[in-house]
C-alpha cells in the first residue's frame, strides 16, 4: 500500500526515428533562419519597454522629491511655530528685578 500523495514514476524510453531526426534538424535551421526576423520585430518593442520603465522611473524619483520636500517644509514650518511659541511665552512672563 502506497501513501496518498506519491505517485509512481512513469519512464518513457522513445526511439530515434529518421522522421524526428529531420523534424529536428527542420526546426534548427528554421530557428536559424527566422532568427534576424524576429530579432527585428522584437527590438523596437524592447526599445519601447525599456523607453518607459525610464519613463516611470524618472516619475518615481520626481514623486520621491516632491513629497521628500513637502514633508522637510511641514517639519520646519512645524519647528517655526514652536520656536515661536517659546519667544512668545518668553516675552510675556514678568521680569522680576533682582534680590538684594
């Protein structure tokens, strides 16, 4: 009895025919033969992908810059206001003349 789950390797030994042998040989020189074809059908649109992940990379790291900047502006704005709150309280409490 066998566990559930496994399976038995099947083998299957095939034999050189004549017929495989040139369908072989057919589809290597096809390959080679259609080669230049297809790489110049494929270049313009690898061209093309790589032309806009360029594209959207440049648009990433402008994003990345905006908002990095935005984010530095509201941290000092943030900073300002609470140097400005200190001031202020500072020059509002009382002097109070010295003890003698």
């Amino acid at each position: 009895m066998k566990p559930q789950g496994l399976q038995e390797e099947v083998v299957v030994k095939k034999s050189f025919s004549v017929e495989g042998i040139a369908m072989g040989i057919g589809l290597g020189v096809l390959a080679v033969l259609l080669a230049p074809v297809v790489k110049r059908q494929i270049r313009p649109a690898g061209e093309a992908i790589a032309s806009g992940i360029g594209a959207l990379a440049q648009g990433a790291r402008k994003w990345y810059e905006v908002t990095k900047e935005e984010v530095e502006d509201l941290f000092a704005e943030a900073q300002f206001e609470r140097m400005k709150r200190s001031l202020d309280q500072e020059i509002e409490e009382p002097v109070q003349p010295p003890r003698m």
